[in-house]
C-alpha cells in the first residue's frame, strides 16, 4: 500500500451560530462539529482555510431560516419544525491534487464549488422534563456533593437549592453531565437536500506536436441527508446519498513530440488527453461522538465516516479527532486520518478550528 503522509490546518472562523447550550426548553442540543463536517443546522456565517503539502482551499458560507414559527409551535415553542437554507463556496488557493477529500470520494473536491442546501430541523422539548425525578435525583446528587466540599457551615449553606438548575448540577457534579443531558432533552433529527456545481480549468497535451489544450466542463452533484441526534446530546448518527458527474484529470505522464531532437526540449510531462466525465452515486455513513471530561473543561470528539461508490466499488474512511480545550474557548484543534481504496492512499492531516458567536 503506497502511504502518502501530509501535514494541513484549517481554520473556520467568523461563525454566527443559534445557542445549543444545555437547556430544556426550545433549543435542540448537539455535539460539537469536527472541520469540514457542512450539514450543521444551526450555524449561520462561517470561513474556512485547508492548508496541506498538495492542495490549499479555502470556503465560507451562510445559512438561515426560510419559516416562521406556527401559531401551534408559538403555542407550544418545545416543538419546532423548520426549514433552513444554506449558501457556501469552496476555492482552490495552490496545489496539484486533492487530498483532503479522498478519504470522502467527493468527486467536486477540485476546482472552485457553488453549493446550495435546503434543511430540514424537527425537534420537541419537555419543559417538564426539568421536574422530573431523573433530574431531581441529579440535583440531590450534587447538592451532596457541594456539602462533601464545603469546609464550613456557611459553605454547606450555600449547597441549598431552590428549584431545578441545569447550571448548579454542571458546577458541583461536572461528571453526570451527559446523565443530566439524559434526563433533560430529547432526540432530535434533521435532514436536508444539496445540490452543487465545480468549475475548473483543465489543461493537457498533444502527443506529437506538445500542442497546449484545455476545456473547462462543469461538474454537478445532488446529495440528500439525514441526521438524529440522541438526547444525550453529544452523538450524532448521520446518513447521506450523493449522485456526482465531474470531469476527471488523466495522470500526468512523460509526452514527446514525433521526433525527439532534444529531450529536454521536446518531451514534457502532462497529462496526455481531455479530461473524461465520470459518474458516482456515493453512500456515506456517520457517526460522532463527543467525550467531555469529567471535571466539564473541555472533551475529546471524533466523527467516524465510511464511503462506498456503489458504481465503481472504491471507498474511503475518515476520522478527525478534535479537542475542546475548555467551555469558555473557541479553538478546535484535531488530527484528521483518512483512507482511500481508489489510490490505496493513507493521509494524516492537522486542523484548528475557530468559532465565536452572537
């Protein structure tokens, strides 16, 4: 297996995101989204910057919401079904080949991509679920423990509580976090369409007379998803169809003219005829996971992703692997892994990842 090795960042700034902090109220929950990862229902503005060895990118995007709460969903805001849109472009800045989305099979990974995506967010909360004996017992459980800490009986007094709090679990029992998440949320899901369009400039050569040629032949795709989002509000389970039909560079290879006078002179390496249009209908499937750690500073998250070409049998696996250094930071740094069976291609790349919000 040929092991190809690479070093990249990314940086994802400038996002204006809803709040999906602990709440069983109105807001859906969700574990943190690894770089790259495009189907987040809840993000609004958002850059990115890919920096490897072979290729450099950058994307932005913006998304929103087309509907207007029901008079029922006014009625009753625990229960939500909305309709988004999303708008995002992706630009190549250098490089000769695509690395970062082999592991996905993406065929519009090269050139510059329009993109344009309708959502789809369904979700329900119980209000009551913050009176409920799960939650209650939570709540005990850390009042317990705010007295085991307290080192007088002023202290002790100030482990009272007067009603539920999220928050006063959080602070004096930060380890039952994802059991308090549990008992306070419900499962959501979200789903979406996408379609997209590539342009680039392919360039190659005539072999016999090294005659300079080029076209630029659009490439296009629809992807269709599906996400669910269990209670616990750290996983994500995510599944996604994509039809592609994009042009596809020949290798580069040594070309001569009919009479090779001086080598130098008259050989170049190029790739050796137009590009051919080629079709994929690619399934994918996900899962993510997000580990907080037990003092509440921060996590670990990973977001495992298979692909499969049902046309022509490659695929891919990816795993980035991101931290969160503290609740009051906004840098994501990670190492992303990635694997495709069209090259036999092993990569390993570094992101960081930066978000702030209104």
């Amino acid at each position: 297996m040929r092991r190809n090795f690479a070093l990249a960042t990314s940086l994802a700034a400038v996002f204006l995101t809803m709040p999906v902090c602990a709440s069983a109220q109105n807001t859906p929950t969700q574990p943190p989204a690894a770089s790259g990862r495009g189907d987040d229902p809840l993000s609004g503005i958002s850059f990115s910057l890919d920096v490897s060895e072979e290729e450099s990118k950058s994307g932005a995007s913006i998304s929103g919401f087309f509907a207007k709460p029901t008079p029922e969903e006014r009625s009753n805001p625990g229960r939500r079904t909305s309709l988004g849109w999303k708008l995002a472009i992706d630009v190549p800045i250098g490089g000769t080949d695509d690395l970062l989305d082999r592991a996905t099979l993406d065929k519009l990974g090269q050139g510059t991509k329009l993109s344009g995506a309708i959502t789809f967010l369904s979700y329900k909360s119980d209000p009551g679920k913050l009176g409920s004996p799960e939650f209650i017992a939570l709540m005990d459980r850390a009042a317990q423990a705010c007295r085991d800490k307290a080192e007088s009986e002023q202290e002790r007094t100030g482990c009272a509580y007067y009603g539920p709090s999220p928050s006063f679990v959080l602070k004096h029992l930060p380890s039952a976090q994802l059991a308090m998440q549990r008992a306070l949320f419900s499962g959501y899901w979200s789903g979406g369409l996408k379609g997209s369009a590539s342009f680039k400039r392919y360039d190659w050569v005539s072999a016999g007379t090294l005659a300079k040629n080029s076209s630029k032949p659009t490439g296009y795709s629809a992807t269709a998803w599906a996400v669910y989002y269990p209670s616990d509000a750290v996983s994500a389970w995510k599944i996604e169809t994509e039809y592609a039909s994009a042009p596809e560079q020949m290798d580069e290879v040594i070309i001569c003219k009919t009479v090779v006078v001086t080598p130098n002179l008259d050989c170049v390496k190029a790739a050796p005829s137009a590009p051919t249009r080629k079709d994929s209908l690619v399934v994918r499937g996900e899962y993510r996971r997000y580990f907080p750690f037990s003092s509440g500073k921060g996590g670990i998250g990973a977001a495992l992703t298979g692909s499969l070409d049902t046309l022509s049998g490659d695929y891919g696996f990816e795993l980035p692997v991101y931290f969160t250094l503290s609740q009051t930071t906004d840098v994501l740094p990670g190492i992303k892994l990635g694997y495709s069976s069209k090259k036999d291609d092993f990569t390993v790349s570094l992101f960081i990842k930066t978000s702030f919000g209104f």
